[in-house]
C-alpha cells in the first residue's frame, strides 16, 4: 500500500512520515512538501519525497501520481473559515487527482477551546474560532467527496498533540518552568491530548484494517487526564512535579475561558448579524413588497447587539481581575484547553499495544528530554 503524507515539512507531518516509515508494515510512504525548502527536514527519512502544490487538480493528480490514500496533514492560515479557503481547496484538488481514500486530520477545536459537555456536541460541533470554523467546512467537504462505496473518507480529530519539538509540548515545558503557574483542578480533568508517536500508530492500525468510514476523535487511549500528560513531561525532562492550583480559583479560571468563548461566538454572530442588516436594509429600499420583513429584522438586532457588548464587558472585566492576580500573559487564552470536558463521540479504535511498541515509547521519551536539554539554560534561546 502506498499512501501519500501531505504537509510533510510540518512538525505534526515530518514526525509522522518518519514515525510510519520506520514501522514495520505493508505501508510505503510518499512525503509530499509544498517546496524543497521544508523538504530539507525529511532529508535523513526513509521513503520518497516529492514536491509541488495541492491547489490545482492538475497538480495535485501529478505529485499524488501512484498513491492510493492520502493522509492529509497540509494547513494553511489564509482565508480561514471563508468560501475560498486554501484548505477547502486543497481537499477539492485531491478529490479530483483520482485518490480512492483520504484521511483528513482534522481538530479537536472544532467543539470549541474549552469544550462543555452538553454544548459541544460530536455531530454539530461548534467551534469559538476560525481555525475551528475552517476544519468544520473541511470535514464536511471530505464527507461530501468521498461518501461513496469507491471512496473512502476518514476525518479525524486530533487531540492536542504532545511531543519532541511540539508547540504543546513547548508549552507545556514552559509552564513547568514558571513559578506562578498551577495545574488547574490539580490536573484531574481529561487533557484530550494525543502522544504524536500515538497517532502513527493509529493510522497504520486504520490503514490496515475494515473501519469504516467517518468522523472520530483521536486522543491518547485511555485518554490520560492533565496531571499524568505534565508528569510524563516533567519526569523525562527531570524537573520538579507540578503544583495543584485549588479548587476555588480553578473555578473562577474556568468561568473567564467560557467567558471567551462566549465573547467569540458572540462576535461571530454579531459579524452575521452585520451582513443580516445590509442586506434587510437593501431589500427593504429595492422592494416594496419586502419592507416590512427588512423592517423586522433590523429591529431584532438592537438586541442582539446589546447582548453582544455585554458579554464583552463581562468578558473584558473579568480578564483584568485575572492579570491583576496573575500576572501578564500567564493565563492566555490558549490555556482554555486546561478546563476542557472530555471530547464528545467515538474515538478511533486504538492499535494493540505490544511488546515491539515499548522500544518506541522509550524513545520518543528520550527524545524529548534531549530537546529540552537544547535550551533549558537560563539564557537559552529556543532553537525551532
């Protein structure tokens, strides 16, 4: 079998064409870079390289040439959310180049940034962001490709993915390091976090087995809570075990996350809203017959607009309260996956642990305790 890795160069691809190709499988990989300068990080991998863009049919059908699965890491940030969206191309060109299966990774911030059980829910998942916004209408597009019994789409939604020379795992390492951070609830809550050598393992499991198609989440199997995901961090990188933050506070940090989030669909709402108004008033004045719809309409939004600016300065007053007790840019917003709720719907069957994957766990351990080590220093700068 041969499958294509698209976004090869990045940190969550580079690490799966390697992670794959070092296995001992019936997979052979094709890494797929945009240009020859990110190729440069697969120059010691194992498998053919190739280089080209996604964004034409034409193109995409040439550097996919012989691939019988995708396996889509590709992101771009342009024109997030928006009907021309680089990434809703790109999943289109595939579509197009006479692929049979595609695995899209997609996000576990499609539910939003802090899930909330009962809210976020695994069919209509309601993201907070453009990112998320984006890897929705990416995911129904997979869907709407390739949903028939010759084609296969697999959609899956990655947990925050941890491990050497990873943001979170950068993130987190940081943290371990700054006195004035606690884990929130003691880190008890589920960390919807996935061990990147994890996902390697899954895909191959997926590749190699009769799933059938669909839409699943991909997080560490048992789903490990945020105290075990800091200690392994802290523990391979020999540093002191991470403080509780109390149970009392904790509960005020997780009212201002949901307090951003709330900020953000409202805005999201007030943008749709915006665009409701300038067209209700266009009818209002082009036709007669639809005046008096166009005139309802813009009486609703006063409302809705006020409920907006409420929220922002609910939102607004509790932030302050938070870097006043804080500090600076301690709590960011990017920490709101600290009070997250379990991931809603069905995870993707895990492969069977065995004895042959201990080695690979080992390593990847002692990996990051060698990246770590690379700027540990006071002084240090980070170094990728």
């Amino acid at each position: 079998m041969r499958i294509a890795i698209t976004g090869a160069g990045g940190q969550v691809g580079s690490q799966l064409v390697t992670g794959i190709a070092a296995r001992q499988s019936s997979v052979e990989v094709v890494a797929v870079c945009r240009n020859a300068f990110s190729a440069k990080r697969l120059s010691a991998a194992r498998c053919e390289v190739r280089t080209g863009s996604l964004l034409d049919p034409e193109d995409a059908g040439k550097v996919l040439k012989g691939c019988d699965t995708v396996i889509h890491c590709a992101l771009s940030w342009d024109n997030l959310a928006k009907r021309n969206s680089v990434n809703l191309r790109m999943i289109r060109a595939i579509g197009q180049a006479g692929v049979r299966r595609l695995v899209f990774l997609s996000t576990v911030a499609v539910y939003s940034s802090c899930i909330q059980s009962g809210i976020n829910t695994y069919a209509e998942p309601c993201p907070d962001n453009d990112y998320g916004r984006d890897k929705v209408m990416c995911e129904r597009e997979v869907t709407r490709l390739f949903s028939s019994p010759e084609r296969q789409g697999f959609v899956l939604r990655l947990g925050h993915v941890y491990g050497p020379r990873l943001l979170w795992s950068r993130r987190i390492l940081a943290l371990a390091r700054d006195r004035r951070f606690k884990l929130p609830f003691d880190g008890r809550l589920s960390s919807n976090a996935v061990r990147i050598d994890r996902i390697s393992d899954a895909l191959i499991a997926l590749l190699e087995s009769d799933i059938a198609a669909g839409v699943f989440n991909l997080t560490d199997d048992p789903n490990r809570s945020w105290r075990e995901v800091f200690d392994w961090h802290t523990k391979a990188c020999s540093l002191p075990e991470m403080a509780g933050l109390g149970e009392a506070e904790s509960r005020e940090l997780l009212g201002h996350y949901i307090g951003l989030k709330r900020m953000g669909l409202a805005r999201a709402c007030a943008e749709v809203a915006g665009a409701v108004v300038g067209a209700a008033g266009q009818m209002a004045s082009a036709s007669h017959l639809l005046k008096a719809a166009g005139q309802r309409v813009l009486g609703w939004v006063p409302g809705r607009a006020e409920q907006v600016l409420r929220g922002r300065h609910l939102a607004a007053i509790v932030a302050r309260e938070l870097r006043a007790m804080a500090g600076p840019e301690l709590w960011e917003p990017s920490l709101a996956i600290l009070f997250s709720d379990p991931v809603p719907g069905p995870c993707l069957p895990s492969a069977v642990q065995t004895p042959a994957m201990a080695p690979a766990a080992q390593d990847i351990r002692e990996r990051l305790s060698k990246w770590y080590a690379q700027w540990a220093s006071p002084d240090a700068l980070w170094r990728e």
